[in-house]
C-alpha cells in the first residue's frame, strides 16, 4: 500500500482557506501510488506535514512548530518538537517549511524555508545549522516550501517563489554546496493531460516527492489552488487540493 499523510481543514470555516494555521494532519492510504487516497485516521494537529525515517526504524511526521514520532506507520504517534543549535551562525529566516533526506551514514540533513542547511545525528537530535548563507538562487524572491531529495548519486532540491509562482531546481553531492540547474522547475501550467484536457492551477506549492528504490523522483505531489487564497471562502467552489504528476 502507499501511504500519504496530508492536512486539511474544514470547507465550512468562516475563515475559509486562512483556517489553515488550524489544520489537522491525516493518514491517508491507497492501493496505489495514483490514488484514490482514502483516510485512514487522523494524526494530530498540524500544518505542512513531511514523512521521513530514521536510521532506527521510526516515522517522524514534521508539521510546523514540532513533529510526530512513531514506530509504525499506524502510529501511536507522540508529539515533540525539534531542537536548533545556529551554532553563532545567523539563522536564516527561522525554522518553519522544513524539509528532511537521510544522509549515507544515517543521519538527517534539513533545509528550512530560507535556505538554511542543517544536520541531525540522529533526526531527533539537536539540528545543527551548517551553512552561514542561504542556499537559493542568487536572485530576488519570496521563496518558501523547499523540498530535498537524496538520489544514490547526489541531492537534489527544488524551492518555489510564492510570489512569482515559479520554481528553481538545484544540486549538491554533498547538501552544502548547491548548484543551480537552468530553467524552470515548474511553472503554473504543467498539469496536462493525454487526451488534451488542461488543468489551469493558479498556484502550485508544497511539493513532495516519491521515490524509486534509487532514490529517484518519480511522482511529484503538490498543493493546488485555482485562486488566490483569500479568495477561497467558507462553502464556495474554491477549495486547495491534493494532485499528483508523473515526472
């Protein structure tokens, strides 16, 4: 079975979409990695949850502002929240919209929303910042929900500018020193389909990536709106959704 751990909030919210700082993570589980997810049980409060394992077995759920912990899939899961040491480093732009890869050794490196590098020994233990500058691309943006991968020959990531809904890719053999690839890692607009049908996302945030047993990205899984957000309201036909692409 694939499973997938997801948030949401409820449509009728009076906030409508700006609810989602009260969202609740679910356990979601399909016969295949397309869907239809179904949910399974609910997790706990949460918001832009990432699933990741430790060298020891154990799930580690991250939402912003802490994590969940598990030795199985099905839980129990327990909350906690990570520890940071920036080591007299300047932190860059806090940790929130982090993002998770096991290292060779086992350990854990992170990447937080402003492009701050940091590694775990253990994934539970203290982050510690590596880097003294951002990672990014040298260029101007308001960038958020990075998203790291470990390939059996490299890393790779990809960060999206909210504000220009564009999206830069870039790699490292070892997570601490990036190189930008040209071009687009995607745009709005990449939603096609066989038969010529056109899917029109305004945005497109929160990637997530599925991995071969290669490490290689073979569906990409985002957040999708048709609108923006304040303009998705209580019981209107606005509402984010959950699509996945085949890369």
């Amino acid at each position: 079975k694939y499973h997938l751990f997801v948030c949401g909030w409820p449509e009728d919210s009076p906030k409508g979409h700006m609810y989602w700082s009260k969202s609740t993570v679910f356990h979601t589980v399909s016969e295949n990695s397309f869907g239809p997810y179904k949910i399974k049980n609910t997790i706990g409060s949460g918001h832009n949850p990432e699933i990741f394992q430790l060298k020891d077995g154990r799930y580690v759920i991250y939402v912003i502002d802490g994590h969940y912990i598990s030795n199985s899939l099905d839980g129990p899961w327990e909350y906690g929240k990570f520890e940071f040491d920036n080591r007299d480093r300047k932190i860059i732009e806090g940790q929130s919209n982090l993002s998770f890869a096991k290292r060779e050794n086992g350990s854990i490196i992170m990447v937080c929303r402003g492009g701050g590098i940091w590694f775990s020994k253990t994934g539970i233990s203290p982050y510690n910042q590596v880097t003294e500058t951002r990672v990014y691309p040298p260029v101007e943006g308001e960038f958020e929900d990075p998203v790291i991968w470990k390939t059996n020959v490299q890393y790779h990531m990809i960060v999206n500018d909210w504000l220009g809904r564009i999206a830069f890719s870039l790699r490292s053999k070892d997570g601490v020193n990036w190189k930008v690839d040209p071009g687009e890692a995607y745009a709005p607009g990449i939603s096609n389909y066989e038969d010529g049908t056109q899917e029109k996302w305004f945005k497109y945030e929160r990637i997530k990536m599925l991995q071969d047993k290669y490490g290689r990205a073979t569906q990409a899984h985002f957040a999708v709106i048709d609108t923006v957000k304040w303009n998705d309201l209580q019981n209107d036909n606005h509402s984010s959704k959950h699509i996945i692409i085949p890369l």
